[in-house]
C-alpha cells in the first residue's frame, strides 16, 4: 500500500460554526476533510453502524445491485474509506468484481482498509478523486458511497470517473439527502443536526468538527436533481437516481455509451 500523499496536519479543531455555513465554499475545504478523516478513522466504522442503524450496510449492498457486477468487471471505488463497499465489490457475501481498487484521500483510513480485506487481493491507493491515478478507460465500474460531497469539485471529479471508464461502464454514486417529506425531513434534520452531533462525537472524542460538518455539508450540498445535471454534463448517459430510506440516501447511477474503438487496458499494478 502506498504511503501518504502529504502529511496530514495536527487534529485541532477545523470546523467553526462560521465556516459551516457554507463548507462548500472553503476555499481550503481539501485539507480540512482529510484533517477530519485522519481524526474520525478510528471510530469511524461504528459510528457509520449506529447512527444508520446499520442501513450503511444495505445502502452499499443496492449500490453494489444497480452497478449490475459481472465477474470480469474492473472495479474502482473511490473514498473508498475503510474499504466497506470494495469489499463487496470484492465478493465479501458472494460472487465478485475481478479486480477492486479502492482509492483514498484520507491515508490514515487505508491501513483499516486493509486489515478488513486480507485475502481479498484489494489494492488500496491513497490518491485524488480530482487526479485518479489511472490510465483512460480501464475500469468497468466507478463507485464513490458518501464521497462526492466531500471532494473539492464534484463536477471535475465526475469528468475524472469518466475519463478512467470504458464503454458500458457504470458511474454509481451513494450520497446521503434530505427526505423530500417536509414532516420526515423536520424529524431527520432534528436527529441529524441536534442528536448525532453530540452522540458521535463522544464515541469518537473527535475536536474536528466533523460531526457538525456532516449533516451541514449534506443540507448545502447540491440537490438531486442538480446531480443528476451534473452527471450527464459529465458525459454519462440514462443516469437515474434511486431514492433509499425515505430519501435519507440517493444511489445515483450512470452510463458511459458504446464505442466503437476497442479499450484493452486494464488497471494491472497501480
């Protein structure tokens, strides 16, 4: 596994109310995310499982449905995190991908990564989603689950997924959203916003902020249809979203149309 892209700068705290307002538009918003992740990594796993009550399990299970595997697939899973979606990609409950990368701005998720996936023949990268280092069209399948929120920009990073996928290949995008409900969108932002906060950052004894920036960085983030806008700019085709729990996640999928030039790459020792 490759070592860090840059050292990651002391955990203090990265996220004050004021920049929490809009954390999309911090012009710094790259490094303060992976501050954040190097702090959370260690709790972060069961913190997903109990403030999801482990629906982040069946969320990745129907991304990993509508990218509709075959056994020759190459698959590229981008904020891989701690390596839960890869490994289903991988064939953790079944038949799998044959070949799963996982790639991570966040260097300190990478080692969790690995340790969950001995045997399952992942290679984990840290690298950019703004940069994969990949060669043009040698993945069959792009994935990134609760990601693309997070990267500096989502539209040149859905252009990047692009680049590296062949034709026939699937764009899948996990992400949480807001219920579109008003009365359940009140009671989820309730939780979200006053519960899980607190919640969480005790488990993880976090002083980034981080769980502040969550539900904030869901609620300024672009909404659905915005998204799927922004895919098809992108160059993807017949791209659909698939609203899951009341809409509190959205797996967003897209299609890279036939070609006619042959693409032989292959993601082979990167």
């Amino acid at each position: 596994m490759p070592g860090p892209m840059e050292s990651t700068p002391p955990t203090s705290s990265v996220w004050s109310d004021a920049l929490l307002a809009n954390p999309h538009g911090v012009a710094d918003k790259r490094l303060r995310v992976r501050k954040m992740f190097a702090a959370i990594a260690p709790s972060y796993d069961l913190n997903n499982r109990l403030h999801s009550l482990w629906m982040d399990q069946w969320w990745r299970r129907r991304a990993v449905q509508l990218a509709e595997l075959r056994p020759t697939d190459q698959v590229v899973d981008v904020a891989c995190g701690t390596g839960d979606l890869a490994l289903r990609f991988a064939g953790a409950l079944g038949a799998g991908a044959k070949r799963v990368v996982g790639i991570d701005f966040t260097y300190e998720m990478l080692p969790m990564a690995a340790r969950k996936s001995v045997g399952r023949g992942i290679c984990w990268i840290n690298g950019d989603a703004l940069c994969l280092p990949l060669p043009d069209a040698c993945a069959d399948v792009v994935s990134i689950a609760f990601g693309i929120r997070n990267v500096a920009d989502p539209a040149a990073a859905c252009r990047e997924f692009r680049r590296v996928l062949r034709p026939g290949g699937r764009l899948i995008i996990l992400e949480f959203s807001l219920p579109a409900n008003p009365v359940l969108r009140g009671m989820y932002n309730f939780y979200f916003r006053r519960i899980l906060p607190r919640t969480a950052t005790w488990i993880s004894g976090d002083t980034t902020g981080a769980y502040k920036y969550l539900p904030e960085s869901v609620n300024t983030f672009i909404d659905r249809s915005s998204m799927v806008r922004m895919m098809s700019e992108a160059g993807f085709s017949d791209v659909r979203q698939h609203p899951l729990t009341f809409g509190v996640c959205v797996c967003y999928r897209g299609l890279v149309g036939p070609s006619e030039e042959p693409a032989n790459l292959s993601l082979g020792r990167v």
